[in-house]
C-alpha cells in the first residue's frame, strides 16, 4: 500500500511511524519535516499528504503534529480526505470500520512506540462497515466534499 506520511516536527515518534510503515511493507511517501527541504508547517505538510490520497497518488496517509488536532483539521479541508484523530487502538479500528477514514492523524505528544503499534495494527485490520447506515453516512460526507468544490 502507498502511505503519504506528514510531520510538522521531526520527533522520534514520527521516525519509527515511517519505519513501522515501512518494516509492514508499505511503501512511504514523506512531507513535512521528514523531508529534507519540504515545508514543515502542520497546515502545509498535512493538506499534502491528504491530497496524495484525494488524487490517488497514495491509498492511505498519516498525518501528525504535536497535538494531532491541526493536522486532522487541515487534512479534513481537501475534499476526499475522511482524517481521523486517534489517540488509541479502539478509536483507530472504529474511524476506519465507521468511517471510512483514509487519514490517520496522531499526536506527537502523546503516541508512544507501544501505542503506535497498537493504533497501526487496529488500523490495518479493520475493514469499512458495510452496514447500510455507515455506508450513507459516508456517502453523505462524500456529498459535502462534493458541494464544497462548488461553491
């Protein structure tokens, strides 16, 4: 799988997320910080990951910043990104089963290495809800994206 990876800081969470990636044999595209002469400003470093998967140049991305709540609010502007900001295993497996997510947004500050593994394996193993009512409700969201490019 193609992962776009951003980082407004080049913390050692943010390394071992790109190592972590990469040792489960996807393969890593790097914004931000984690890319010698990018900007690493959240907004920028984030809008670029999530376009990669709005455009279909990546299937998936992460994207972090200290808090992890910039990088979830900028990646959440590109229409086709669905970014969620998940601080734990549960909340990682539920935003890709209900929601479709195709952003992961974590928090420097508070993901550590145990935590990491266990939010990437969560999100890697779960599969979107075809569920009728999860399926509208992401297709609705799809709308939204779809009646902001108008506007």
């Amino acid at each position: 799988m193609r992962i776009s990876v951003s980082s407004d800081m080049d913390e050692p969470v943010a390394r071992l997320l790109v190592e972590e990636l990469r040792r489960r044999g996807h393969e890593v595209r790097e914004h931000g910080a984690l890319r010698s002469g990018a900007d690493p400003q959240w907004a920028v470093c984030s809008e670029a990951a999530a376009r990669d998967v709005a455009d279909g140049t990546s299937d998936q991305a992460v994207v972090c910043c200290w808090t992890g709540t910039g990088a979830s609010i900028a990646a959440n502007k590109v229409p086709g990104a669905r970014a969620a900001l998940c601080t734990d295993a549960g909340t990682a497996e539920g935003a890709r089963r209900w929601n479709d997510a195709n952003v992961l947004a974590l928090s420097l500050r508070l993901t550590s290495a145990p935590v990491l593994k266990e939010i990437l394996d969560a999100w890697f193993a779960a599969e979107p809800s075809q569920d009728p009512e999860d399926v509208q409700n992401v297709a609705r969201v799809g709308r939204l994206d779809a009646a902001r490019k108008v506007s």
